[in-house]
C-alpha cells in the first residue's frame, strides 16, 4: 500500500482539526519489511497485487529503487490502497486504511510464482483478515512443502481474523513474529516472556519473536529463551518499526546468524529507523552493527 503519513501534535477531538507539521507519501505495509529485509543482502520478491494508478506507480517504483522482485504482474483497472498514518508527538501511529488493488489477489497469481525449499514466505495478519484475500493465501500457504519456511505476523487487526483461518495459518507457520499486545490476545499472558514461552509451547514453531517496546524483545526457539534488551534512541516515528525488526530477523536467520544475534540487530536496526519519519527507513547492515558494536 502507500502512506500518506502526518505528523502532529496529538489527535484531534471529534470533528475538530490538527495541523500537520511534516507529511510524507510513500510506499508503506508490506513494502516496509521487505525494504529491510533486501537492505540486509537478501533477495526479495513481492507476491502481491499491483494495480493501476497514482499509487501503484508509486509502488512499483520504491520496489524497483530496492531491487525488489514484483512477481505477481499487475492487474490493470484499479490502484493499490492507500493508509492514512497520522503519526504524534510521542511517535505513536494511529491508520486509517483504504483497501484497493492488492486485494485482488487470485489463486493463479500465487500458484505461478516459483518458491523453493529453504525459501521463506512471510505473511502479515493483513493476507488474512478480508475474507476473499484470506480464502486464497491460506489455500495457497497450505500447498507449500514443509521445506519452505514460512514466517507470520498477526498485526494490529488480529483480533479480526476469524479464528479457523487464524488457527490454520498458525499451525502451519515456522517463525510467528508480533508485538507484545498481540501475543497477549493470543494468550492472554501477562508479560513479552511469558507470551513467548506460550505460543511457542502451544504452536510448536522452529521459534517465536515478541516485540516488545523499548523493553526490545523475546525470541523463544528449541535453544532456549531470548531476552533482547532494545536501544535507547530518540523516538519521531514508530510506524513500520515492527515490520523493520521483522525483516533485519528473518534475513539473519537466512543468512545463518544465531537468534541472539539476530534479535540484536533487529533491535538495533528498529531504535535507528523510529528516530526517522516515515515507515521503510530501516538502516543497512553496516550501520546496524556498528549500532550493536556500540552498545545500548
């Protein structure tokens, strides 16, 4: 989709106004975690619909700059969604979103695109959540061989994901990546290590990821518990941090590093992109390590 971010002050009352300080129009959502991914060194593709448009153009071109595959061709007739993201002083983001084009996704898009064993195929909780969208990812997901990994995030809307679906893709993912408040819906646990320990348990995953603040994050896997602490950083922006942290973790985990390292980084890489307005700004690899050489 694209952002047209705002920056204010705080939200206005009902019916009232807000005077914007800085506004951005860019290429947000998936475009967010796959950016951070390819800026670790990783090969990426787009398996989403593009369409026609203002903001399909828009898409289409920050996929380009980022030498990000778009594997699905675009379907002419209708542009992409759009997400309000109305950003305030604290850094917290709240959205208003517009679907559009890349919900006509269809089962001969997904079932022409190549994936190999030892790929992953990341999921967010939005592939999900509209039912016709829904019906085709998860059919799809469920004809992967077990060899392709597949990585989820629930998001912010998880609570609107009918629960078969829900449970279908859980069963099915390897590595289920969410927020603190998430995991906490799906367990009604207390703290990020507790969330962790249990959905870990339950799902039997190759590992579980909670974001969780500035508090940084937990990873759980066969290993054992990860305690992640995070980076102290200058907050302008939260929005796309979650998507950022996900993307530095699951190119590690590609690359091969271990999980403490890799929660390392994505830490550091998300305390780098908050201090900056705007969703896709995480940080290459060098600056994150240099970040993580540094210390908190």
């Amino acid at each position: 989709m694209v952002d047209v971010a705002l920056r204010i002050d705080a939200l206005p009352i009902r019916s009232g106004d807000a005077l914007a300080h800085q506004r951005l129009v860019t290429a947000g959502g998936g475009f967010n975690i796959m950016s951070a991914a390819a800026r670790q060194g990783v090969e990426v593709g787009y398996a989403g619909q593009l369409g026609t448009g203002p903001f399909s153009t828009i898409a289409q071109q920050s996929l380009v700059s980022e030498g990000i595959d778009v594997v699905v061709p675009a379907r002419p007739g209708s542009d992409v969604g759009a997400c309000v993201v109305l950003v305030e002083r604290s850094g917290e983001r709240t959205f208003v979103t517009s679907p559009g084009a890349e919900l006509s996704l269809s089962s001969a898009d997904l079932a022409a695109v190549a994936v190999r064993a030892g790929d992953v195929v990341y999921l967010s909780g939005y592939n999900v959540v509209y039912p016709g969208l829904a019906d085709v990812v998860v059919a799809w997901l469920e004809e992967l061989e077990e060899e392709v990994v597949v990585a989820f995030d629930p998001g912010p809307r998880v609570a609107d994901i009918p629960l078969t679906l829900l449970r279908n893709v859980l069963a099915r993912c390897n590595w289920l990546l969410c927020n603190n408040a998430e995991a906490t819906y799906l367990t009604k646990a207390t703290n990020a290590t507790m969330n962790a320990r249990a959905l870990f348990q339950q799902w039997g995953s190759s590992g579980v990821v909670v974001r969780d603040g500035a508090r940084g994050c937990v990873g759980v896997s066969a290993d054992g518990v990860i305690e992640s602490p995070g980076f102290a950083t200058n907050v302008i922006d939260t929005n796309g941090a979650g998507d950022i942290h996900n993307g530095v973790v699951l190119a590690e985990l590609l690359a091969g590093t271990e999980l403490t390292l890799a929660l390392a980084r994505a830490n550091a890489a998300a305390s780098i992109a908050i201090a900056t307005f705007g969703p896709a700004t995480c940080p290459r690899r060098d600056e994150i390590e240099l970040r993580v050489q540094r210390g908190h």
